[in-house]
C-alpha cells in the first residue's frame, strides 16, 4: 500500500468545505469526515500567513501515545532497542547525512 499523499492547507480547506456541505448525518458511515479526518471549517484557516498543516503542533494525546507509551517506556523497560536513523537518499552526497547511513 502506497503512503498517503502529503497533506496541504488548501487540501484541508476543501475537505472541511465538502464535509460542511454534507446533507448525510453526522453518524453515517459514508460521511465525508470520516475518509479525511477534518469534521468542518476551523476558524484558524481564515488567519493570514498560517498553515494547516505546518504551523499546528501535535497534540499532546498523540505524542503520549504514540512517542511515549510506544516509544520510550519500552525502550526503557529493555523492550525495544536503539536503532540508527536510516537514510535513504542522498543525492548531494552530504558527508553529515553520509555518517548515519548503515
């Protein structure tokens, strides 16, 4: 399975317009919020300069979950290991990228 496509401002935008424009009820399965994650409009699209996407932090449930509980208390516990980061490309061959690749 191909990763998602990279998600944008303006994609964000569009899905929170189709999901406003909905008719289906909240709860139906087929609702668009459901396929893009965005249940309406946000007020901070409307702010000059920001960006959906880049300028909103993760939310600390996510990094708990994720980063913490399936990270680094395994880790700690001696369930999980150290692994070097993996690069994949480098096309400038940059020594500084260069050192980490296995």
């Amino acid at each position: 399975m191909p990763p998602p496509q990279m998600r944008t401002h303006a994609g964000i935008v569009r899905d929170a317009e189709i999901t406003e424009a909905c008719d289906w009820e909240w709860k139906h399965k087929q609702h668009p919020r459901r396929a893009t994650g965005v249940d309406g409009p946000c007020p901070l699209a409307l702010v000059p300069l920001f960006d959906l996407v880049w300028d909103v932090c993760m939310d600390f449930m996510h990094i708990v979950k994720v980063l913490v509980a399936g990270h680094l208390l395994p880790l700690l516990k001696g369930k999980r290991g150290l692994t070097p980061p993996q690069v994949k490309e480098n096309p400038a061959n940059d020594a500084e990228i260069r050192r980490y690749h296995v």
